[in-house]
C-alpha cells in the first residue's frame, strides 16, 4: 500500500513538473506559422532591396538555380543572370522605381516547398521617351523552397493587370464594357485583354439584332503577347477585319484594318458552322489525373465570341490542342486578315 501511494505521488510530481512545458509548447507558434513569418520576411527583403536598387542584396533571396520572368515575360535562369539583369535595370528604366509586394496567400505543399502569390504594385517605371509610366500592378506567383533552413524564391513569375490604353481621363467603373454575361465571367481572364487592348463588347453588341460579329482573341505566356482580331459582317454580305496587336504586354497597341470579300466572309461562316461553334459549351474545366481543378498559368489562353440574331456566344479555352475551336480561331486570327484589302491603319 505505502509503495503504491508513492507511485501515486511520483506519477503527481511528474506531471506537475512537465505541465509548464507542456503549456510553454502549446504558446509557441507552429513550425507552419514561423515558416509563413519567414517567407513574407523574404518577400519584404527583396522589394526593400528592389526599392533601394541593390540588385545584389535583391538576387540574394533567389536560390542558386532560380527561374525569374519579369512582367515582360523576359526570362532569366539562375541567382547571378537574376543580379545581373536587375542591375541593368536599375541604370534604365527601373532607375527611379519602388516597389511593394504583399502576399496575399501561401500553401504548403511539403515542409520545404510552397506557393505564393503577393499583390505587387510597381511606380516610377520610365518609358523610352523618359515619361514616368503609371503605377503597374500585377500578381507575383512565386514557388519557395526551404534550402538550409532558409526560405529562397526558386520560381518567379510577375503578371501585369492590364490597364485600359486611352489617352483621356481614366475610365470609370460604369464606363468598363461588359464583355461576357456577369454570372459567367469569374473564371475567364480574356476581359482584362480585351479591354486593354481598347476592343468593343460584342456582348453587348448582342442588343443590335442586326449585328453579326466575330471575334477571336489569345494571349501568350510568359511573352505577353495579347491579340483580338474582330470580323464584323455587313448587310451585303462583305466584312469588316480588324487587328489589336500588343507584341509583348509593353502598353503599345498596333492596331489595323481591312475590308474582306463576300465569298470570303461566307468561307469564313461555313467553317463557323461546320464546327459547331454555337453548340460548343462556353467552358470545359480542366482536371489533373485525380479529378482536382486544375489552372493554367503558362502556355497561350484562347477565346472566340460571336454575336447572330441578337446572341451571343462565347468559347474560352487555355492551351487548346487540335480541333474546331484551335482552327476557326486559326483561321480568323492568320488566313482571313492575309485575305483583307487595307483600309487604315487605324480604325
């Protein structure tokens, strides 16, 4: 009885002895919570360092073998490539810039790997003819491996957010044309193009039952590369072709026009109809081998609109392969303008 009532009271002592640990442990943040600290420590440091124009102490935060493509879509491998294209800018364009990079999510995919994304806004960027560029904003997708026991960008990859290219008072949120119905448009990116790219809305050009249009349009990755080609048809028969062209996301649009022959017009629609286009489902969601969702970051992003008898229509695709869609936005987008007789080159 006396060993076990000391058994008892060891077993007591014990556990009162361990209980300040135990809640000293419990205190403490997660192994995931001081990793997360750490990340947004090195996104502070590079955009700190980016801001002062040291590229040195910038490149530092990349990992040896580090990917880095810039909102340019300019391509650069490994921490010293990284320094050295950082320096340049900085005795360019980047002379005069800040910048801020706020993350707004992180997930981990093991202890030593994660993805980021931050909200980054850049200011005081100069344009060839040394005028000082609105700020630029855009979406920084970075992936971080944990190397040593230190967080390092591994890869980086910047997306700009269109801004309208109009040379008045920037647009309101009324004046912003509504390019495909609301309940439909979370999901596609192909508006924040078109609208940069100063194309009109054949959505709501849907309201005119006269009108007959159709348009093509894509964008490249990681070049920047935006173009909407728009075919509009007249009552007899002919058509009207324009291009809107920004070869690599630098706010310069080339813009040109031509007229296109009745019989190629009906070419043209015959190859609208025999695809299918308006019985194509406007969406196709695209899974991974296990049925997760999966988005498509890099690669080339495809929509095609038209607009008959007062409706409207639209396919969006991201790396489309062969079939209909691929070739009536092939043929719209590079036979049908080689086909046009000029016009001007502004229209």
């Amino acid at each position: 009885m006396r060993f076990a009532c000391l058994i008892v009271v060891a077993t007591t002592i014990l556990a009162v002895a361990g209980l300040p640990c135990a809640l000293a442990a419990q205190s403490q943040p997660s192994s995931t919570d001081a990793d997360a600290a750490a990340i947004k420590h090195v996104f502070t440091d590079f955009y700190e360092n980016f801001s002062r124009h040291d590229a040195h102490a910038a490149a530092i935060c990349f990992a040896e073998d580090a990917d880095f493509t810039n909102m340019g879509g300019v391509h650069s491998q490994g921490r010293k490539e990284i320094e050295n294209r950082l320096a340049r800018l900085f005795q360019g364009i980047l002379k005069d810039a800040t910048r801020t990079d706020i993350v707004r999510s992180i997930r981990f995919f093991s202890p030593e790997i994660a993805a980021v994304d931050a909200d980054t806004t850049i200011t005081g960027t100069k344009a060839p003819d040394g005028s000082v560029i609105p700020p630029r904003k855009g979406l920084m997708i970075v992936t971080m491996t944990k190397q040593n026991s230190h967080w390092l960008i591994s890869t980086f990859h910047e997306a700009e957010f269109p801004e309208p290219r109009s040379q008045g008072a920037k647009a309101s949120a009324s004046d912003v044309p509504v390019y495909l119905p609301p309940s439909e448009a979370d999901g596609v990116p192909m508006p924040l193009f078109l609208y940069a790219l100063g194309e009109p809305s054949l959505f709501e050009a849907a309201k005119d039952p006269n009108v007959v249009a159709y348009r093509a349009s894509y964008v490249v990755f990681p070049t920047g590369r935006q173009v909407a080609v728009r075919l509009v048809v007249s009552a007899d028969g002919t058509g009207k072709i324009t291009t809107a062209i920004d070869p690599h996301n630098l706010s310069v649009v080339e813009r040109t026009a031509g007229s296109v022959s009745a019989a190629d017009v009906k070419k043209f629609l015959a190859l609208i109809e025999k695809a299918g286009f308006w019985s194509m489902s406007s969406i196709e969601q695209q899974n991974d081998k296990v049925g997760r969702k999966t988005i498509t970051l890099d690669g080339s992003w495809w929509m095609l609109e038209g607009v008959s008898a007062g409706s409207f229509h639209y396919v969006y695709r991201p790396n489309p392969g062969p079939g209909p869609t691929t070739e009536v936005g092939r043929y719209l987008v590079d036979d049908l303008p080689k086909l046009a007789a000029p016009l001007s080159p502004n229209p």
